[in-house]
C-alpha cells in the first residue's frame, strides 16, 4: 500500500494531550470550581421539585463564558442521582441558539417527554395549538414536575417574540397531575426589559447571576483541566497564567481561556514540540480571534454588511476621521449598485451601533453643542478581515459597477 498524504503529519506531531475531551466546553468535570454559590442558590430553589412541588420560575443571567450551562447541566445529572427513576421530577434542556422558533421548541421538549416512538410529534406539519395540546396530555400522564431548561433564551425573543414564553408558563393553570417550571438562561443582563409585562412577573421570579470569573479563578479552572488533559512537563509555567489574563480582559470568559489552552497544545502538537510556551498561545489567540469575528460578520444581515462595506470604503479613501454622514453617501451608493432598498440614516445609525456592539468598529459620539452631533467611526478589525468583507459575494455587483466617486467604491 502507498503513501497516506496524512503520513507527513503523523510523522511530524508530537502528542502532547492525553485526553482531548476534557479540554472541550462542553465536558461537564465532576467539580466547578468557584461557582459553588450559584449551584446552591438553584439547588435551593428547584429542590421542592423532589417532593413533585413546583419550583419558582429562574431567570439565570450571566455573560458568556460565565460557567452557566455548565451548571445547570452539572444540576441535571445531580437530579437525576436523586431521582434517578424520574419519579417526581425530570430536567429537559433546549437549546435555543439551536431551536429558536415557538414549533421547534414545543417538538424538542416532546421528545424527551413522549417515549413512545408512534405517538411522537412530527418535526413539522402540525398546527401550534395541536403540539401544545398533545405535550399537555402526555405531560399530565405523568405525574411530576417537569423542570425545562431554555438556554440562549434571548434567541427566542429576538426572532418571534415571546408567545412560546407565555405558552409554557400558562400550562401550569391547565395542568392537573403535572407541573412545569421554567429556567431561562441569558447572556442579555437586560433581557427582562424586553419582555411584555404579562411574561415579565411570571419568567423571572427568581434571578440568579453568574458574574466574570477573574484571573485567579481562571487559572484554578485550566489547572484542574490541564491535570488530567495533558502529558506531565508539558506546560511551560507561564501558559496557564497568560491565557487566563488575556481571558480575563475578554469579560472572564471561561470557553475562551479553555479554547486558548486547547488551540495553543494543538499548534504545538502540529509544529512537533516538545513543550507548550506562550508564544503558541499567541499562535492561538491570532486564530480565535480571527476565526471568531469572521463567524460573525457571516452572519450579519445584508444591510449590516453593507453598512460595513461603506465604512470600510470610508477608511480607504479618507485621511480624516470618519462620521456617521460619510458612510451614509456611500452606503446609499452601494445600495443603489447592488440593487438594494436604501434604508433612513437613522436605521443606518442603528446599525453601526450594533457593529460597535459587536466589537467590530468603534463609533464614539462628538458633541457640537447646538449644531447637533455625530459619531466618529473607527474600524476594529485588521486586513485580513476586511480581505474577507471585501470578497463576500454579496458585493461582486461592485467589480463591475462605475462609481460615482471613484474614491469610494474603488475595490
């Protein structure tokens, strides 16, 4: 048998993790270091669920990276070693990030409900009411309480609205046998402020935030991953604090210092080293950081794309600082050569706000007394990024199109 194109790799790495699984975000460990008081306070809570009595509804907030779904999945399998026949409880956990839409969220819920294959929902075809309606049947047929876990619970809110929230919390004045309480997960520390008055009193009873862990803690987290998920002697001593301190800047993010760790081990196994050093979490920021903000700005809507494209072509032809007026005239150019409706400047303002929001451009507002204010608008993202907006096949119209004013749509 031949040559493997893989053999040059294989030959070429040096395996320096042992266990890969324990590097990942979502491996749940045994222990959560330094989130001991929020597992007690929604341990506290939903215990009554035991004795098949309805737990308050919670609201856990927290950004990302704050430990939260891996706490509520940790509390799920220590559940079920109380219950582990689901006599008087069960813990059902969505996804929301997943399952952002009133339908899918009712049929995700059914399948860890309804057992029996033939009665089962189908994914689509159903009317709302006929899904609501047969969940509570086969909810009621069992007696308990059902605890139901909607993580990302802003996704819901953002794309239609919070019916769904209204459906679930209603049920228990239906219900006979059964009850349901609801843990809703945010990373929107101003989520109950969107919610409608009706939902507001009823979703959030409780609240349960998860603040930023600091370096400190960061640090404790990677060395209990790192103990078990790599080979002795191969950290250089100042990785785990250097990913823990550039982790701790991006708002305490756990994922993100787990990601540096695991990406910074994975380019040294594929350079052949021996040793993981701070200048292969370098390496490792580079990538994620790129790759993240690239994950992003694909899905960003059209409109937002092109009001990005405009500030761009702003920056490449503008020694000056650059205003909200400037990309507009070009925003409404690049509109009319892509064929696309040209929105009111203040809905463009919007839009540049949630880019500033997203991180990728800084627009700051100036102040000119009673003549009014604008914002300045800077770009927060390198060549390569914009190599990538710039190639996004939503502007190829503007290889061909002749501008108006040669200096801005240039590409």
């Amino acid at each position: 048998m031949g040559e493997s194109i893989f053999d040059r790799s294989i030959n070429r790495r040096n395996t320096l993790i042992k266990n890969r699984n324990i590097l990942q975000t979502t491996y749940i460990p045994d222990q959560l270091p330094h989130r001991e008081k929020e597992i007690n306070n929604i341990v506290e809570i939903i215990t009554p669920s035991l004795n098949k009595d309805k737990p308050s509804n919670i609201l856990v907030i927290g950004k990302t990276g704050t430990g939260k779904t891996a706490v509520l999945n940790y509390i799920g399998k220590e559940l079920l070693k109380a219950d582990p026949e689901k006599k008087n409880c069960s813990f059902i956990y969505v996804n929301c990030e997943i399952v952002d839409n009133p339908y899918g969220i009712l049929y995700n819920i059914s399948n860890q409900i309804i057992t029996d294959h033939n009665s089962k929902i189908p994914f689509t075809g159903w009317s709302l009411d006929r899904v609501y309606e047969t969940i509570l049947f086969y909810i009621d047929k069992e007696n308990k309480v059902f605890i139901i876990v909607l993580d990302e619970i802003d996704r819901i809110l953002q794309k239609n609205g919070d019916d769904i929230f209204y459906f679930l919390t209603t049920m228990n004045e239906i219900l006979k046998e059964s009850k349901i309480s609801i843990i809703g997960v945010t990373n929107n520390t101003k989520f109950t402020e969107l919610l409608t008055p009706r939902i507001k009193s009823r979703l959030g009873e409780e609240k349960v935030v998860f603040p930023p862990y600091n370096p400190e803690q960061l640090q404790d987290i990677l060395r209990k991953r790192a103990e078990f998920a790599f080979e002795p002697g191969v950290l250089a001593d100042d990785v785990i604090p250097y990913c823990a301190a550039i982790s701790a800047q991006i708002s305490g993010d756990a994922r993100r210092a787990l990601d540096f760790l695991k990406v910074s081990a994975e380019i040294a196994e594929r350079n052949g080293d021996s040793i993981i050093t701070e200048a292969h979490v370098n390496s490792a920021r580079s990538k994620i950081e790129l790759d993240a903000v690239v994950e992003v700005i694909k899905t960003l809507p059209a409109q937002s794309k092109i009001v990005l494209m405009s500030i761009i072509k702003n920056h490449e032809s503008k020694s000056t600082v650059v205003i909200t007026g400037d990309v507009y005239s070009v925003y409404k150019e690049i509109c009319s050569a892509l064929n696309c409706v040209v929105l009111k400047e203040k809905r463009v303002a919007d839009l540049i706000s949630e880019l500033d929001m997203l991180g990728i451009v800084h627009a700051r507002v100036k102040s000119f007394g009673r003549n009014g204010r604008t914002r300045e608008i800077e770009l927060n993202i390198n060549k390569d990024i914009i190599d990538f907006v710039v190639k996004d096949e939503l502007f190829e119209p503007l290889l061909k199109h002749k501008p108006i004013k040669q200096t801005t749509l240039s590409m």
